[in-house]
C-alpha cells in the first residue's frame, strides 16, 4: 500500500483540462470530483482504493484488495429520457434490476426517498450496492461491489453511497412544477382533519406509504442557491400504534443525533401545547452532513389528539433556508389546523 507523508497530498489522476474528472488521494481518503459538464458530483472512498481504466460507459473505477476480499467502486453517468422522467425513479430501477443483478447476484432490495435510492443485493457473486440519483435530466449510477461479501469492508463501504454528493442545483429549483403549483395556497384533507398552509415556492411531493409509514403530505420548495426545506406531514390511528407517540419523538432524535455530525438535539422531545391536542411534543435539532459540512435543520410535533390521530409533522431545511425562507416556514407552523370533527 503507498505510503504518504503527513499532509501530502497526490493526485492520481492529473486534471489537464478544466473538464475532467479528478481523483485525488489525500490522507484519509480518495476523492472523487467532477465539473459541472462531467455531472458536478463528489465522494469519498477509502484511502487504500486504486485507480483503474473504466471499462465503456462507465467514468470511474477504483479498485481494492483488503484480506481476502476484493472491492470495486464505479460510477455511470447517464440521461433520464422523457418517459423514465415521467413514470419515476421507482420505475426506472425496476426496468434496470435486471442489470444491476446480471452476473450472480439475487434479488434487489431498494430503499431511499425523493430522487435517490440506493437497491442491495448478494448471491455467488458477492455484495452490490448500487445507488441511483436522478438530478433532472441527468442519472447518475454509482456501483459497490465486494467479492465475497466481506461484513467489515462492507461497512466502510456504505460511507461511499450515502457521502455521495451533486454539488451544484441544475434546472428549475423544483423539477417539473408548474408555475401555478407553486402558488401560496390551503390542503385540507377530511379524514386526516388537516387544514396545511403551502407558502408561496413549496410544491406537494409524490408520496409513497409503503416506503414511509403514515406518509401523507410532502412539500418542498428549493432555490437557485440549493437551498431547500422539505415539510413531511405523518398520520396515523392511534389505535392501530404499535409505538406510543413519545417513543416516535425519541427516535426522531436517536435518528438525527446518529445520522449528522455535531449534532446538538435535545435528551428528550419536550411537551408543549396544541389546540385538541391530548399530549403534544416539539423539538429542535441542528447537525451539519458529514461530507459537505452543509447545515441540517429539523424542527418537529408529534400531536397526539382526541381525534383519535397521531400527527408527526417534520420540517427540514438545507443549508441557508432557514433564514432564507424564515417568514414561510413561521407561516406554515402558524396556520396549521387540526380538527375534532
């Protein structure tokens, strides 16, 4: 393995033009780093990886060897047609597993939420993980194998997927809304007697409820400088909780605290006040993303109300939205309404 002295610092690949991909060794860790036109993206892999030649269509490739496993990392980028962008994210893994499989690999097994999912699978052929990000027209597919599926190396690999970062805002600050969706406006809803305020810029979301338990509303709205705040609405009976609401607002926080850096949360969610409300809880969290420093925000209620509902309400800002967008989101939290009846 190359040995480095203290704060050296070697490129691997030398960038001669302003438009090609680097990577670059650094004490710690080999990073990953594009232009705008080669996808605008970062990463980080661990500091014993190697550069290989890409085979066709894929734009990077490293490599390692650790014990008797051995370990690859490649990234494809591609473009979203117009019937992929239609029919979703979720549609676009499915008609590419058969792909992500070949090879002795088994059945895919996808998670995430929004534009990013991340499918694992194993079989003869060992472990893959491969994450799939779609940033407006373009797609981006970033493949880790471990050969056999090696538990310890695969546990620093999963740095690698969730440390992957676009690093610049492409298109409209929300994909495919239309002017009129992003007009200020009222969602009401009978059964889940809700009244939601949506500030003028946030546009509703696609949900789905068998990803996210309770799923109900999604808004988000995002600025040309990527600032963004997503609000996700939670509801559930009562009677069919297996959980109490007081343990969901605990593991909000467990979640938070365990998932960003300099986290500063409270022990535990404290009670506050809500009109019909049998118990309530609201708290606050800060943290910063582990790989981009980037500040994360998270204000939460978790209402328990004699309606027989539970309600976790997040709110979520990246970056500078909470000051950017502070008279929206004060808006949202001051006219939203449940009922009794």
């Amino acid at each position: 393995m190359l040995r480095l002295l203290p704060g050296l610092l070697i490129l691997l690949s030398v960038a001669l033009a302003a438009d090609e991909i680097r990577i670059e060794r650094q004490d710690d860790a080999v990073i990953v780093r594009s232009p705008i036109a080669q996808g605008n993206f970062l990463f980080r892999a661990p500091p014993f990886f190697k550069e290989q030649e890409a085979e066709e269509a894929f734009a990077v490739h490293l490599s390692a060897e650790r014990d008797k496993a051995t370990a690859h990392i490649r990234l494809r980028l591609g473009q979203v047609t117009a019937g992929q962008a239609r029919h979703g994210i979720d549609a676009l893994v499915r008609e590419k597993e058969a792909g992500y499989t070949a090879g002795g690999y088994g059945k895919l097994e996808v998670s995430g939420e929004g534009a990013r999912r991340v499918g694992t699978t194993t079989g003869k052929a060992g472990r893959r993980t491969v994450l799939v990000i779609v940033d407006g027209p373009r797609l981006y597919e970033l493949f880790v194998d471990v050969s056999p599926a090696d538990a310890a190396l695969g546990r620093q690999l999963a740095a690698v997927t969730s440390g992957f970062t676009i690093l610049d805002p492409k298109g409209a600050p929300v994909a495919g809304a239309e002017p009129a969706d992003l007009k200020a406006g009222t969602i009401e809803h009978d059964y889940y007697r809700l009244k939601v305020y949506k500030p003028t810029g946030f546009a509703q979301q696609e949900v789905d409820p068998g990803r996210d338990q309770g799923i109900y509303l999604h808004l988000r709205r995002e600025d040309k400088y990527r600032n963004r705040c997503d609000i996700r609405i939670r509801v559930h009976l009562a009677r069919t909780m297996k959980q109490t609401p007081a343990f969901k607002a605990e593991k909000a926080i467990e979640r938070f605290v365990n998932r960003y850096q300099s986290a500063k949360a409270p022990k535990k969610p404290r009670r506050t006040s809500f009109g019909g409300a049998k118990n309530a809880w609201k708290f606050k969290m800060v943290g910063k993303e582990a790989k981009t420093s980037s500040v994360i925000e998270e204000q939460w209620k978790v209402i328990e109300h004699e309606n027989g509902r539970v309600y976790e309400i997040q709110l979520t800002t990246y970056g500078g939205a909470a000051r950017e967008f502070r008279k929206d989101i004060s808006a949202f939290w001051r006219k939203l309404k449940i009922s009794s009846k």
